[in-house]
C-alpha cells in the first residue's frame, strides 16, 4: 500500500514540475521563431524575450483567444493556424494584418512597439528592422 502511496506521489510531484512554468506563469514556448512568406523578407521573432520581459507572461498579450467562426484546437496557437496569406473564410484577418496594417501604421506588434519607444525605449518600428530577406 505505501509502494502505491509513493508511486503516486511521485507521479503528482512529476505533473508539478513539467506544468511548473504555467502555474507559475511563466512563458512556454520556443525561444524563436521565423515568421515567413512576406515579400521583404522573414522576421525573425524572439519568442523568448517578448514572452517573459514584453508581454508580462502573459500568452493573451499575442495569442488572442479564438473566434466563434474558428475555435482554437489549443490555448496558444501559432498565427498562421487561422490567419493565412489571404484571408479564407470564415477568417476576416490575413495573416499581415494580423501583426500589422499595409502600411505598419497599427497592429499588433507595431501598436506595442510604438508604446514601448514612447516610454524611452528603442524597438523596431522601420519595415526592415525586422523584415529582412536572410531569414528563411
């Protein structure tokens, strides 16, 4: 009875520790990421560093909760899951649009760095700042 006591200890002690970080609430996911398909060129993302020092850990900053007309399969979920190059129904967002407008005036990403660099701070805000051809 105490081998089986202990046995499921020590699975329950397991299941902590591998969902430690989402307890906590600490960012999971890869450390980068490259966003390809764009004409001027991949951006290459550090997932990481957005997760845990931009986004205050938390994945809703980026990673909206789903729409009605395409429900998510899991709680985070990579961009182009839904948003494709152009729009396809029942989405109404392309994948650009849903980081930014044609002219990268607001959105997603260009809406948070213009608020950071009002704060003092120097994020990208140019198109090839973050687009450029090498990434692949």
């Amino acid at each position: 009875m105490r081998r089986v006591h202990l046995v499921m200890a020590l699975v329950a002690g397991f299941a902590l520790l591998v969902s430690a970080p989402t307890v906590l609430g600490q960012a999971q996911g890869p450390d980068t990421v490259v966003l390809t398909g764009a004409p001027m060129g991949g951006v290459k993302f550090p997932h990481k560093l957005h997760a845990t020092e931009h986004a205050a850990n938390k994945c809703e900053t980026c990673h909206h909760p789903s729409k009605t007309e395409k429900p998510a399969t899991a709680p985070q979920q990579k961009c182009t899951d839904c948003h494709t190059k152009a729009a396809e129904a029942p989405m109404k967002t392309k994948l650009q649009a849903a980081f930014h407008n044609p002219l990268a005036k607001e959105g997603t990403c260009v809406n948070c760095h213009l608020e950071v660099n009002k704060g003092g701070k120097a994020a990208p805000v140019k198109c090839l700042d973050c687009h450029k051809k090498e990434n692949k």
